[in-house]
C-alpha cells in the first residue's frame, strides 16, 4: 500500500518512518515537513538513512495530498489543532486517515472545547473517527475512513483500566494515576524548561490538576463503567529520553487472581500486552524500542486498593508503533507485521 507521513520531522514521524520503511506490505511515497521540505530525510534522521535512501521531505499542502491518486493511506503526525487542516480534505478524497494527534480523539465538542480552549474545527468528523486501542476497541472500527489514534498517557492507563471497569471488578470513585514520561514526550519544541541541564536528574509534576489527556481517559473510563468515574491524573516529565511509567490506584472488591483472570481473558490474543506476575513492576527500560505494554497488579489488603503498573515506549506503543497496528488491523495484516 502507498503511504504518505505528514509531520514526518517530529519524533512520532521519525518513528513511522523507521516501522513503515521496513515494513513488508507498504511503499512510503511521500514525508512531509514544511521547515525541511527539499532536503534529504538522511540528513536530519541520519539513523535512519539505510532505510530511506534519497527520499526527501516535501511540503505537501493538504490539498495536493487530497488530489495524488497514488496515496492510498495518510498518516498525520502533527501537533493538535492542525491534523484537521489534513484531515478535512483527505476526508472528503476518500483516503484513509490515521491521525496520532489530539484532535480526532474526543467524541464530544463540548469536551474538546472545554480541554482545548476553543471549538472544535471540524466537529462533524468526531462521529466518523472512532476513538482506537487496538486491544480493547469495539470490533467494527476497522471499516474507519478517519481513525484517531490514543495518546501515549492514556493508553499506558485505558490498557490495563477498560477490562477491569467493564467487568465492575473496580471501583468508579477517587481513582489516582500518576504518569512519568521520558523528555521526548513533549516533542522537539527548543524550550529552556527542556533543556539537559533543567532536566537531567530532576523530575516534576506538570499540567496538575487538569492536563489534556484527562479528557480522554476521563470519556473512556466512563463509557467502559457506563457511569461517570472520579479521575486525578497526575503527569511528571522523567529524566529519561524516552518512555512512560503509570502507577495506578484504585478501590477495589477483588482478589488479586480474580484481577489477573479477567487481564488473562481480555488479552490472551493480545500479542502486546505483556502480564508482569503480581510482586513484579515493569521498567521503562524493557519496552523502549517495542510496541510492547508491560503491566503487573497488587492488592493492598490494609487500603483495599488495586495497585496497578504499567510501561510503554512513548513514541511506539504510545505513538507511531500502535498506528502502524492500527493499520494492520484494518486492512487485515498479521497485527505484529513490521512490529517485531
């Protein structure tokens, strides 16, 4: 299949362009980056220069991409509130989108204007883009044109999260997650907060008490417990390159092989999902560089909490690696194609 990568500059778009070059069922046509466009992707990815040869980012606007009858699939690898610039267009062209930004994941307007600052551009396309974990989503999102693709925080939490509500093995009240992140989650924006010095051996808290990705763990979570769930997410920039590790605490009135029954269940044809036994926690360091999502529970018998840990590589499974399961779901490819 012909594909095309808006935004490939970014580090998500680096990593689409590393899986989707080796990947055995897709010709990568076109990468698009409006500051780099001419110049050699070699040049500026020079690790990736084995895999893409003379390719060159071009600026495609969103109408020549509508109009090249060549493009089968876009993938859009930009920052919220510009995907939809991509999106509209390519909608109306018949191509398939799938969108890595924030702008597609939340069904309601009213949320995305409240979390976003301003109206949706594009409301009439948040009906046509189903909201898509590749392990958990209602089966009949595949016949998509627009898919909207989890953010890296959510996934870490919705993963382990969405069985456990929808089966009411845990309660809907003063659940806390606290989420680190490796520096690469906030793109490759020069600011002097981001700067080694400012980060190396330091953490801190951010975007408390309501960061953006609350939105769509807190619509998730709600339609997986069909009322509404109590949230606090809590974010912190790790002094890491790369990576997120979630800690999660929730009441529960379940046994511990009750919960790792119902994981074992949700996920046995879940390639990616890897379960940690109970009294062991996942590491940033064992799923940086794999679509893999590590995950391990313990019951605190003296609080009555469900302590659950979670580990994802940010720019994969939290960001180019599950597009490109995405995509192998939906055009019926083995979904480890290009993954492993």
């Amino acid at each position: 299949m012909k594909i095309a990568i808006v935004g490939a500059s970014g580090y998500s778009g680096e990593e689409l362009i590393r899986l989707l070059s080796k990947h055995p069922e897709v010709e990568l046509c076109s990468v698009t980056s409006r500051s780099l466009a001419g110049q050699k992707v070699s040049k500026h990815l020079p690790a990736l220069a084995h895999l893409v040869g003379d390719l060159e980012f071009s600026e495609s606007s969103p109408e020549e991409l509508a109009k090249n009858d060549t493009i089968d699939v876009v993938f859009l690898a930009l920052p919220h509130g510009v995907s939809f610039e991509y999106a509209q267009p390519l909608y109306e062209a018949g191509k398939t989108i799938i969108d890595l930004s924030a702008d597609f994941r939340l069904n309601s307007p009213t949320n995305y204007e409240k979390y976003y600052g301003k109206p949706h551009p594009a409301p009439y396309l948040l009906d046509a883009a189903p909201y898509v974990i590749p392990e958990i989503s209602t089966p009949g999102w595949e016949e998509a044109q627009l898919i909207a693709c989890p953010g890296c925080y959510p996934t870490s939490a919705l993963i382990p999260l969405i069985p456990l509500f929808k089966t009411g093995l845990i309660k809907h009240n003063n659940l806390v997650i606290n989420s680190y992140s490796g520096i690469s989650g906030a793109g490759k924006t020069v600011r002097e907060d981001l700067l080694f010095k400012n980060r190396n051996e330091s953490i801190k808290a951010y975007g408390l008490p309501v960061h953006r990705h609350l939105s769509e763990i807190q619509e998730q979570l709600d339609k997986a417990a069909f009322e509404d769930v109590k949230v606090q997410f809590c974010p912190h920039l790790a002094p890491i390159n790369r990576g997120i590790h979630t800690t999660i605490v929730v009441p529960t009135h379940s046994n511990i092989d009750t919960i790792y029954s119902n994981w074992e269940n949700a996920y046995a044809d879940s390639p990616f999902v890897n379960i940690l036994p109970a009294g062991t926690f996942p590491e940033t360091q064992d799923v940086v560089g794999s679509n893999r999502i590590d995950i391990s529970a313990v019951h605190d018998t003296a609080t009555d909490n469900l302590i659950i840990t979670s580990a994802i590589d940010n720019l994969i499974k939290g960001a180019g690696g599950q597009a490109v399961q995405i995509f192998n779901k939906k055009f019926g490819f083995p979904e480890t194609m290009g993954l492993l």
